[in-house]
C-alpha cells in the first residue's frame, strides 16, 4: 500500500525477485507470505505504521498466486501461508487463510509476550495457544511461532496435536521475551524447528547452542534437551531436523532414496574436532566453535554452493547487498 492505502500491483516482480535470491544463493525456499490485517485482537483497525504490510483476503491470494507462478520451476520449492498471529487476523481470516493452500505449511506467532497472552485473554477468555488448539484444529500442517508462554497443559495438548512449534532462541533472548518449556514439551512428544525472527545473528550451531544453554540457566541443571546419558548435540540436530522438515513442508529428509542430496560438511582439521569421533563430532560442532569457522562445503540438491566456509557467489552477492542497504539508509 501506499500512504494513501492504494496497492500497487507489483506482486510478480516481488516474488520473481524472491525465487531469483533462493535459486541464487541456493536456498531451498519454503515461501510463507504473512497475512496481516489488524492492529491488535477483535479485528482492530491497523495504525498508520502497520499499513505498509496490511493486506485483506483478495489482495492475499493474489500474493500467494503470483507466488506459485515464480516458484513454478524451482526444485523443491513449496509455499504455505502464515497467518502473523491472532492478534493481527480475525476469527474468520485465520479459518480462510488455512484454506489457501490446503498442502502446505501454516505459521502463525502465538505466546511470544506476556503482554500478548494477557491481551488475548482479556479478548477471548483463553490464552493464544489455548484458543488456537480449541478453535483452529492444529495438526501436522501447522507451526506455531515462538509458543514462549505456555502452562503446563498448553505444552502437553500442543505437544500431541502433531504441530510443530518453531523456536528462535536468539530472537527470543535479545528481545528478552522468556524462555520456552523445552524439556517438557520434548518430554510429550512434541516437535521443534529452529530459526530467526529478527535475523540479527544467523547460525544454526547459534541457535541450538541458545536453545539448549537457556533452559540450563532456566532449570539450572544439564543436558535438558537430550536423553539421559544421550548427546546433547545428537538430540539437537535431530530434532531440528525432524521439525524442520515438518514445518517446512519437506517430504523426504537424510540419507536415502528419493531425498534431495542436501549435504554440509564440517573441516575435519578444527581444532574443535580434534580426537572426536561420532556425536561427539556433533556437540563439538554446536557447544565449542561457530559457524563460520567449522563448516567447511554445502552441497544443495547434489550441487556445491559453499566451499572452504564461503558462499561461491559471496562476493558479487556481497557487493550487490552492501549498495541496496547503503542506498535504503540514505533515503
């Protein structure tokens, strides 16, 4: 929209844009597009900040058409929908948007803030979980955002509804929002991915580090993500694996028939990884090195896009970020 709440129709090139920056970088993409409506619970009107990513139904599925039609030759591409969160969509729009695409993931940000559970409760009687088990008929298609404030019921009837939730354990830290009940959603069976929701820092190894580190300084204990006696990091990846898989929409996952050869390889010669054998390779990898220094290739659907730790295409893409951000923070 523009200030004057005008729309401009430039919905292919933005997503040809989009897939362009996946098929690039190499990025197997899982497009989502955020619906957005309202300002807070009960269909609120948006304020004049918020206008710049509202939209209503109509204009949302011609987003998700233009989407699948940029999409339409990349591999292993899929597209779901993602309701921002029930403060932001009405009873009704949630119900709608699900229904747009009926074979792919839906997202939706729920319990991140104390304030947002004291506000849906204020709207509706229940907490966002709550309400959203009783009323939106979670199952495998669904992910849900953040699930930071929960009760213990809440995490025990989300954990068997078969949704993933996804976590973003640096978000989650840097905005001081809290910490999610790992151990005992894990304890029920419960999925989970990981990502960012702010992008300030982007790290796998970072993210399961924070996720595992936060509920030791929580519980004050050890090792709480894994089984007694197990690998922490095993655990980790694992299940990061699991439930990315499942909020991604991905169909086959690891080493077997069928999958895509989506590998990453670490350096043997780290130090980190010196005299280290089986998933002791895996917690050394996430508890005693970073990112950038230990992962050695990325091969995406059998084809290399990172060697020796960098991006084949790092420079130019470098170059291309550095003038659009120069350009944006000069305007």
């Amino acid at each position: 929209h523009d200030r004057d709440g005008r729309r401009y129709d430039n919905i292919a090139e933005m997503s040809e844009r989009i897939a362009a920056a996946a098929s690039e970088t190499g990025i197997e993409l899982t497009l989502l597009p955020s619906f957005y409506a309202h300002s807070t619970f009960g269909g609120a009107a948006p304020g004049d900040r918020q206008r710049r990513f509202v939209n209503d139904l109509d204009g949302y599925a011609l987003l998700l058409d233009g989407c699948r039609a940029a999409m339409s030759a990349m591999p292993g591409a899929a597209i779901g929908v993602a309701p921002h969160s029930l403060r932001a969509v009405t009873a009704a729009e949630l119900a709608t948007v699900a229904t747009l695409a009926p074979d792919g993931p839906v997202h939706i940000h729920a319990a991140e803030q104390r304030r947002e559970v004291e506000d849906c409760l204020a709207w509706s009687g229940a907490r966002p979980v709550e309400w959203l088990l009783a009323n939106a008929g979670l199952d495998e298609r669904w992910c849900v955002i953040h699930a930071t404030h929960m009760t213990e019921a809440e995490t025990h009837d989300l954990a068997s509804s078969g949704a993933t939730v996804g976590l973003c354990p640096i978000t989650e830290a840097s905005l001081g929002d809290g910490t999610f009940p790992g151990p005992s959603f894990i304890g029920y069976g419960g999925k989970f991915g990981i990502g960012s929701d702010s992008n300030v820092l982007i790290g796998v190894a970072d993210e399961l580090r924070q996720l595992e580190y936060s509920q030791r300084l929580r519980h004050r204990a050890r090792n709480l993500m894994a089984p007694p006696n197990g690998s922490t990091g095993r655990a980790l990846v694992d299940g990061a694996l699991a439930g990315g898989a499942a909020l991604t929409g991905a169909s086959e996952l690891g080493l077997q028939a069928g999958a895509p050869a989506n590998l990453l390889s670490l350096d043997a010669g780290h130090p980190a990884l010196v005299s280290r054998s089986g998933d002791a390779i895996l917690d050394a990898w996430i508890f005693a090195s970073r990112d950038r220094d230990i992962v050695d290739c990325v091969w995406i659907r059998g084809e290399k896009r990172v060697e020796g730790g960098r991006h084949l295409q790092r420079r130019r893409i470098s170059d291309r970020f550095r003038a659009a951000m120069e350009a944006l923070l000069a305007a």
